[in-house]
C-alpha cells in the first residue's frame, strides 16, 4: 500500500489516517469520560473500560493504549470544569462524520457498567450523549442564491 492510498478520501478531501483517528479518539473517549464522571467518581475500572473498547474494536489504530489512557484522564479534568457542555457538544460533532455514533452509544454505556453500578446521573449522561451523537447535523456549505 502507497502512503496515497493509506489515505481517506472524505467528502473531496485527502484526509490522512491518523488525524481521522485522533477525531474518532477525542469523541470516543470524551464521551466515556463524560459517563464516567457523571456520579462525581471516576473508577479506573472506567477508564481501562474506554480503552479496552476502542482497543478491542480497533477503532484508532494509529493511537497507542497510553495516549488513550492519557487523553482520558485530561478529558475527566476538564469536563469538570464549568463549560464542558460545550467542550462535549465540540468534540463528538464529528462523530456521524465519522460513522462512531454506535460505537460512542455503546462505549457510553459500557463504561456505565464498569464498576457494576449504574448510577441516575451516568444514565442521563448517556441520554446526552445518544443525543448528541445522533442529532448533530454535519456541517453543510451553503451558497447563496
């Protein structure tokens, strides 16, 4: 395989494989880190959840385990802090583009039932995150007529 054919071609666009991958990285692990800290404690049984997922599913092949390990635990701290709404909504709006919103949904409520309890707020942040992930339109150009 030629480094041109290695990339992906989205909507006209080459688009190289690991910036793809660190997209798809920032979504899936905001979006697990999201339920994590919904009851206000993050496990680490939570964490390994996220990044046992993505692994598993091969989702970032270009993004080492410790990267994902890293991204989470910064993403934890900083969705604590006052505009993490708009931090979320941000990061998982390329997630149709990028055909993730399944695997965010599924990765949310996995990492929900890592520690074997499943608390009201990590199900409302499933809530927002399924919301999100599958009302975000993609972003459109529109010219004027």
């Amino acid at each position: 395989m030629t480094d041109r054919s290695a990339h992906l071609i989205v909507h006209g666009e080459i688009i190289d494989p690991r910036a793809s991958d660190e997209q798809a990285a920032a979504a899936l692990v905001r979006a697990g880190a999201l339920v994590a800290i919904a009851d206000r404690f993050v496990a680490p049984v939570e964490r390994d959840e996220v990044v046992r997922y993505i692994r598993d599913r091969r989702l970032v092949p270009t993004i080492p385990e410790n990267m994902l390990v890293t991204l989470f635990e910064q993403r934890s701290r900083r969705l604590v802090q006052v505009d993490f709404a708009q931090f979320v909504i941000e990061t998982l709006r390329p997630v149709p583009a990028l055909s993730l919103s399944t695997n965010v949904v599924e990765l949310a409520e996995r990492v929900a039932r890592a520690d074997q309890c499943v608390h009201r707020y990590e199900l409302q942040a499933i809530k927002l995150v399924r919301l999100i992930t599958m009302s975000l339109p993609s972003i459109k150009l529109v010219s004027a007529s």
